[in-house]
C-alpha cells in the first residue's frame, strides 16, 4: 500500500473513532473523504471499493443521537431554509411515483434526500463558532489538494480533468464548487487568526489557478456576479477597504492566466452554435417542455426527452441524451413550478438569514463571515445559471453554514443579556454590564443602529 493510500487511511479511521466522542468529527472526517475520494485518486484501487462516504455518515446519525440531540431540534427547524428544503424534498417525493421514468426519478430523489439529511445533521452538528471555522479551514486544505492534483491534471480542450470530488469532477462543477471559497478567503487573510490566514494565503493562488485551469465561462460570470454583489452589499467604509483587496485578487487572477484560458473565455458570446450559445437552444427546449409539462416530469426527465426537445443538439451530440446546462430550468423542468419555487425559497430564505446576521451582531468577525457567505452564494448561483448544480453539496452547505452562523450569533447575543438574578432595579442593560465594545455595539443596535461602522446594515 502507498503511503498516500495508508495516510488517508489512518486520517479517516481515526476521524470515525473520534465521531462516538464529538459528532463535529464526523462532519470533518465526511470533509476528508469528499476532497479526497478514493475512487478519484490514483492510489484508490488500493483500498477496497466501498461507499466511503457512508462509514464516517453512519458513525456520524449514531453519535449524534447518542448525545442526546435529534432532527427536530429548534436550532434546525426554526430557519426558514430548513421548511423550504423539506417542502422541496417532499414535492420531489410526491412527483416521483407520476414521473416519466420513476427509476430514474428515485436516484434522483435519492440524492435530494442524501442532501436534506445531510444539512439538517450539519447544522446540529456543528455548534460552535470554531466549529464553523474549523469546517472553513476544513474547505481551505481541500481546496489547496485539489489546487495541487490540477497542476499535473491533464487538460482536454482546454478543459481541466480528473479534479475535484464526488459531485464535482468535471470543469464546470469543480470551478461553481470552488467559487464561494474566495470571499471566505479574503476574510480568513483579513480577520483570521494566524493559522487561518497561513492556510488562506497558500489556499488563495491554488483556488485561483484550479478555476483558471478548468476554464469554465459558467465560473467567470459567477466571479464577475460575485464582485458586483460585494460593492453592492457592503457599505462604503468596507469598499474602501474592500476594493483593493479585488484589485489584487484580480492581478494574481490576470497573472496566473494562460492564453488557452483567454481564449475560450473570448468565446462567451460566440454565435458559433457549438459554441456558449449552444445553451440557449437547450433552455429554449427546456421552456417548451415546461410549457408542455408544468408540474414537471420528474428526476433526469429533462434528459430523457432532449431527442424530442432539443433533437439537433442531441444529433449533434452523436445521439447522447443532452442536459439544459441550467441549474433552475432543471428543477423547473424535472420538479415542476413548485419545485422551483421551493428552491428560489431555500435561495432567498438563505440571503435573508445572512442579512439578519449582519443586522444583529456586534461581532466584527461574524458580520464579515456572513458577507463572505453571501457573496460567495451569489458567486454560486450566477455559474449554477450556465452548469447544472441542483445535486451539488455547495447548493446545501451554503444554507446550512447560513444557519449555523445564525445559531452562534443567537447564542452570544442570549449570553449578552442581563445576568441571572439581575433585578428590575438595574434598570435598562448599559454598554458596561454587556462588556467594552461588544456591548456598546450591541446598545446601539437595540436603539436602532449599525451595531458595527465597518459593514453595518448590509
């Protein structure tokens, strides 16, 4: 055995041995497996072929139940992501049994459920503020593996492949994986402590390289999407500060460019019909079938009917099914209206979650990690507009991640208030008896203020 094979496999068995102490160990050790799946890496014929993800995900349900926590805790249920993705899955469960091929419709399904189990056991899982941060370092060190196996990856058609995790291994996928990692970057360099920034200052230029590499259009207009959303949201105290943080990003991005990345991306608006614009035959066909089928025609149904819908681009593909290169046609097309409405209500309850965050904390670190979540989510969804990433792990880690910060920021403003056994003649809380400037700011906020001049309101 290699030693690659036999480090990987002494970090992930004993991950699994700690998870009956801390679920937390669970969550990380499904990390571990994600960024480096055997079943990608040259080394994995090594090991037996196993669902690696299944061991430490068992470990993690009986660990968690053990300690005495459930599903329906509070801190899950009371986010609003949390009813729309139920409400999401359970419109999926309800389409399957009338689908257009109910097998196809149950892996699908499947993968839906995998994802909702998956975010509500996250977000009870993880339930502390340095659990939050060590699943970002967590990110950082997955992200600099996969920065490094793509310097050696080959390249087809200018199109990186071999890298990236179970859900996305292909160019597109990997690069919408990695988009929310740059914001989260930029926070742990600028308020990290120091172990965090080392790991975003080494993570920074692998992250940026990977996306260059895998030269994904879809990926460069989530970029674009995710800087318009950052001087957006951000107040002009923190675009001060925030606008030449882009502007280096930008130079090493422009610095790590090759001239295979620039021209394919020169091919964004080509009319060539193998070209970007392909797409728009696809969504055009994916419109008709809505049209034709409203509630939807079930999980991969899209794909099932491409010959009827889009028949030149399936011709064209050498008679291969073709997929709408569309996250919410997708689900527009495969679970109907409803089903989109379920998910524009995950995405929007997720935004509105970050914005609350930053209204009602005074935790200067906090605040900016919301910001990141936030324009790393819009980042996400402006290249899940141009790939298909409804199953994708990002889509649900964001909101998940959402309502754990929420969590933490709940719990430090109760740890705020006035003591047990403080008496009415204490009178209203002063900035004193909340403690320096956290208290302060808290003050400030009950009044109606920012809480925090740098981000404020966002």
């Amino acid at each position: 055995m290699s030693k690659r094979a036999l480090l990987w496999l002494i970090t992930y068995l004993t991950g699994v041995a700690f998870t009956f102490h801390e679920p937390f160990w669970g969550v990380a050790t499904y990390l571990v497996d994600y960024y480096v799946h055997p079943p990608l890496q040259w080394w994995g014929d090594e090991l037996p072929d196993l669902r690696w993800s299944l061991l430490p995900a068992s470990a993690l349900m009986i660990s968690y139940f053990l300690h005495g926590r459930t599903l329906w805790d509070k801190n899950i249920l009371r986010h609003p992501q949390t009813t729309w993705l139920l409400l999401f899955l359970g419109l999926a469960a309800v389409l399957t049994p009338f689908a257009l091929d109910e097998t196809r419709s149950l892996h699908y399904l499947s993968i839906i459920g995998k994802y909702t189990l998956l975010y509500l056991i996250f977000v009870g899982s993880i339930r502390t503020h340095r659990h939050f941060r060590y699943f970002v370092a967590l990110m950082m060190l997955g992200s600099i593996f996969w920065g490094y196996e793509a310097l050696d990856a080959t390249r087809s058609a200018g199109r990186l492949e071999g890298v990236g995790g179970p859900d996305a291994d292909s160019d597109n996928a990997l690069s919408a994986h990695l988009l929310p990692m740059l914001p989260l970057l930029a926070v742990a360099v600028w308020k990290g402590n120091r172990w965090e920034k080392v790991l975003a200052i080494l993570a920074a230029p692998f992250v940026l390289n990977t996306i260059i590499l895998a030269n994904s259009r879809g990926a460069t207009v989530g970029i674009l999407i995710g800087a318009m959303a950052a001087l957006v949201l951000s107040q002009w105290r923190m675009r001060v500060r925030l606008v030449p943080l882009m502007m280096v990003g930008a130079l090493l991005f422009w610095a790590l460019t090759d001239t295979t990345f620039l021209e394919r991306q020169s091919t964004l608006l080509d009319k060539d019909p193998k070209g970007a614009s392909d797409r728009i035959e696809l969504w055009k066909g994916g419109l008709a079938l809505i049209d034709d089928y409203p509630l939807g025609v079930g999980g991969g149904g899209y794909d099932k009917l491409s010959p009827i819908y889009v028949p030149k681009a399936v011709k064209e593909a050498d008679g291969q099914e073709r997929t709408v290169h569309n996250t919410y046609l997708w689900v527009a097309t495969d679970w109907g209206i409803q089903g989109l409405v379920a998910m524009f209500g995950l995405i929007g309850a997720t935004i509105v979650s970050l914005h609350r965050i930053r209204r009602r904390t005074a935790d200067q670190l906090i605040m900016l990690q919301s910001f990141a979540l936030e324009v790393g989510f819009f980042a996400f969804l402006g290249a899940a507009f141009f790939v298909n990433r409804t199953y994708s792990e990002m889509l649900y880690w964001i909101p998940a991640l959402t309502a754990v910060l929420a969590n933490v920021q709940s719990r430090a403003w109760d740890q705020e208030q006035v003591p047990v056994g403080a008496t009415a003649a204490s009178g209203p809380q002063s900035p004193v008896m909340l403690g320096g400037h956290v208290g302060n700011a808290a003050a400030r906020m009950r009044e109606g203020g920012s809480g925090f001049p740098l981000a404020g309101n966002m």
